[in-house]
C-alpha cells in the first residue's frame, strides 16, 4: 500500500531534479493525482472556510448551466482573439480540461484562478 509519506518523499525527489524532463513531469502529476485521489485530506486547502469551493460536478453535454449570455470581454492577446470566434461549448470544454490538467500538475495555481474567479 502506497502511503502518504512514500507519496510526498516522490514528489519531493522530483521537484529537487536538477534536469527534469518530460518523464519527470509525467512522474509528478501521477505522484500529484495519487495523492488527491488517495489523501484528499492531506491536500490544504487555501480557500477561506466561509468561500469554499461548490463540490466537483461530474461532466455533461447539458450545457444549460452556462446560460447563453455571451462574452463582452476585449483582449489583444492571441488567446482572447481566438476564443472570441470559438464556439462558446468548445471553449468550456476546452478551459475545463486546461483546469483538469493544472489541478494534478500545480494544485496551488488552480485554487488561485478558482479563488479568483469565486472573487468576481
């Protein structure tokens, strides 16, 4: 059985890689999802206790939960142009993922950008 300690001692070794490469990333967001999925207890959460993040939804073609409001957001940045002309489903699924991804690689910097959004 994989224990809490044997995860963070993983984690530790491949965060302290002098030269990490893509085996390396791969290792740590398996290390990173393990420990989620195992110890969810054990991940500190950084979001205030009265602004808690709503439990995980799991995923559907029922889009309905995003009412078709549309955007009024104005960037020059590459992103921001090309998201403008995408369809608005595509564009949540395709943000959804990219947020799947950055929860197992970088737990910290997802938290943010959903404190983030909690705050607007």
């Amino acid at each position: 059985m994989i224990t809490l300690h044997d995860l963070e001692e993983a984690i530790a070794e491949c965060q302290g890689e002098r030269n990490p490469n893509a085996n390396t990333c791969i290792k740590l967001a398996a290390f990173y999802t393990l420990k989620n999925h195992l110890f969810p207890d054990a991940v500190q959460s950084i979001v205030p206790q009265q602004a808690q993040l709503p439990e995980r939804v799991a995923y559907s073609n029922d889009w309905k939960q995003f009412p078709d409001s549309g955007f009024d957001y104005e960037s020059d940045t590459e992103f921001a142009q090309i998201a403008a002309q995408a369809d608005k489903n595509v564009l949540m699924r395709v943000v959804d993922e990219l947020m799947t991804v950055l929860e197992t690689t970088n737990p910290r910097l997802y938290r943010a950008v959903l404190r983030k959004l909690l705050d607007n």
